[in-house]
C-alpha cells in the first residue's frame, strides 16, 4: 500500500532528524557512498549515465566526488534528511 510505505519514510525520517548522528552511522553513510561511486566508476553505463547527467543537468558528480563523500560531517548528513522531509510537502500516491 502507498500510503503505508509513505507514512513509514515519514516517521522514519522524523526519528532521523531527532537524534543525532552517531560516528558509527556517519561511517556508514561514507562507506555507502563510496561504494556508489566505486560501482559508478566500473559500470560503463552508469558511467555514462553520471556523465550526462553532468552536461545535461549541471551537477558534476564526476570531479573530486570519491573526495567529498569521505569528508561528510554529521551536519551534512542531517541536510540531506532535512531536504527530504521538507520535500514531502506535495504528495501524491498513485495505486
């Protein structure tokens, strides 16, 4: 059910965003995260597709960004789910 799964990223973003990030979270959001790029870099579509998505939609997600990812603090994990739960604002769930 639509619903069901939206309520539950809402409340699980909630209990993101009312605690603080632990170093053991932090680490994990930094493996995954270089992992991605790492399967990213090897892939050739995905290669290809981060490529384009550079040229056509202006985000590089090529320069430095194996770098960034293992420099994430806890604030910047905190943003990230901040933007995501105030881009719940406007919904619609389609079954």
């Amino acid at each position: 059910d639509g619903e069901t799964v939206l309520k539950e990223v809402r409340d699980a973003l909630e209990r993101v965003l009312s605690q603080q990030v632990t170093e053991p979270e932090l680490a994990s959001c930094r493996k995954t995260g270089s992992t991605e790029v790492a399967a990213a870099m090897a892939d050739k579509e995905r290669f290809i597709s981060t490529l384009l998505m550079r040229y056509t939609c202006g985000k590089d997600m090529l320069t430095g960004f194996a770098g960034k990812v293992n420099v994430v603090s806890a604030d910047s994990v905190k943003q990230i789910f901040n933007a995501l739960a105030s881009g719940t604002r406007i919904e619609q769930v389609v079954e």
